[in-house]
C-alpha cells in the first residue's frame, strides 16, 4: 500500500508576526499603554496620588466628627446633669474668616494657574492670596483660642460638664486640622517659589481647606442646636 507523504507548509520569512489585537499595545491587559505608544494619556487619565490622597483625608476625617456627633447625641440624651451654655460670639467672627479664606483661597487658585499657564507676564506676585488666605487661618486659629478664654471666664473648663467637654474636644480638634490645612498651604508656597508646584497639589490643597470649611459650619450649627 502506498504511503503518500506531504510536504510540509512552506513559512515565509518575510512575513511579519501576528500583532495582538487587544488594543494596548504592549501585552494585552497586562499593560495600559497606548497602542501608538502615547504614554501621556494614560498619565493624564490617572488620578493623580493628591487628588486620591485627599478623599482618602476627607472620608476619614468625616467618619471621626461623625462619631464625636454621634456621642454628643447619645450623651445628651440619656443624662440629667447636661448644663446649656451660650456659645461665645467670637464664633461668629471666626466662621467669617474661615468664609473669607476659602474665597481669598479660590482667587489663589486661579491665579496661580493662570501663572503655572505661561502667563506670568498678567500675574504679579502670584503668592499674595495664597499668603492672605494663611494669615486669615492664622486669626481663625487665634480666634478659637479666645473663644475658649471666654468660656473658662464663665467657670467652663473641658471637665466642668460634659456639654463643655464636646465643645473643647470638637473645636480643638476641628482647629488642629486647620492647622494641617495651613502646612499644606505653606508646601504649596514652597512649591510655588521653586517653580516645582503641581496643578494636583494645589487643587487637593484647596479641596482640604474647602472642606474645612463646611465642616466648621455644620460644627457651629451642632452646637448651637445641642449646647
């Protein structure tokens, strides 16, 4: 019987390997570059680590005032001996300034990216606001400390009631993140001077003290209501 044996396939050489079609360009899904090999836009996609930094700082801190909001209620609610207290009237003022800094902070902002946006020539000084909007945090955080002056000059100290404790414990530790609010603001200067000062930076910068902000109304407004 005869045995017939074929040839085997002939390869072309010069024919060139099958390219994966994945759309990446360089190994399917196990790398994100572009098939033209542009790497700036998967750069520019990306959140940059400020930007996610900063929500990281935001949620954690919302979940700590909100347990300290949550014990106010429950200690409120179930003692005899809370004592009701008017709050200071500096706090009106300090909630002005805090206000006034996240505006002053805004026109920082802008300016600065109009200078980061090669127009320095339209943009002298591009610092000032930055600067003023530290200096208003500045009297912010003096201005809490003469609200607890005031309230020690009523014989309200953090051990006297417990409705005094919250105060001190929810002021002081809302004016010790305002403090770190400030530092930022100081690296963003930094930055600035150096001429090194990121768009990502900047922004989370303000989005914090923005936050700061909003957070110290809804603190006054708790207060006000429970104290």
């Amino acid at each position: 019987m005869a045995t017939t044996v074929h040839e085997p396939p002939k390869i072309d050489e010069r024919r060139e390997p099958p390219r994966p079609t994945s759309g990446s360009g360089n190994g399917g899904w196990r790398n994100l570059v572009p098939a033209d090999g542009d790497l700036r836009k998967v750069e520019d996609y990306s959140p940059p680590p400020a930007s996610t930094g900063i929500w990281v700082a935001v949620a954690a801190i919302t979940m700590s005032f909100l347990a300290l909001t949550s014990a106010l209620v429950v200690r409120k609610g179930g003692s005899m001996d809370w004592r009701h207290f008017t709050l200071p009237s500096i706090l009106y003022f300090n909630t002005a300034l805090l206000v006034a800094s996240s505006v002053t902070l805004e026109v920082a902002r802008r300016r600065v990216a109009v200078y980061m946006g090669g127009l320095s020539s339209w943009v002298k000084r591009p610092a000032r606001w930055l600067y003023v909007t530290f200096a208003l945090g500045v009297l912010f955080v003096i201005g809490q400390l003469v609200a607890w002056r005031q309230l020690s000059a009523q014989g309200l100290y953090l051990a006297t009631n417990p409705s005094s404790s919250f105060f001190y414990v929810l002021t002081a530790a809302h004016a010790l993140h305002i403090t770190g609010g400030m530092g930022g603001l100081v690296r963003v200067i930094a930055k600035l001077k150096h001429a090194v000062l990121r768009r990502s930076t900047l922004d989370a910068t303000a989005k914090y003290w923005h936050f700061m902000d909003v957070l110290w109304i809804y603190l006054l407004l708790l207060l006000w209501m429970k104290l």
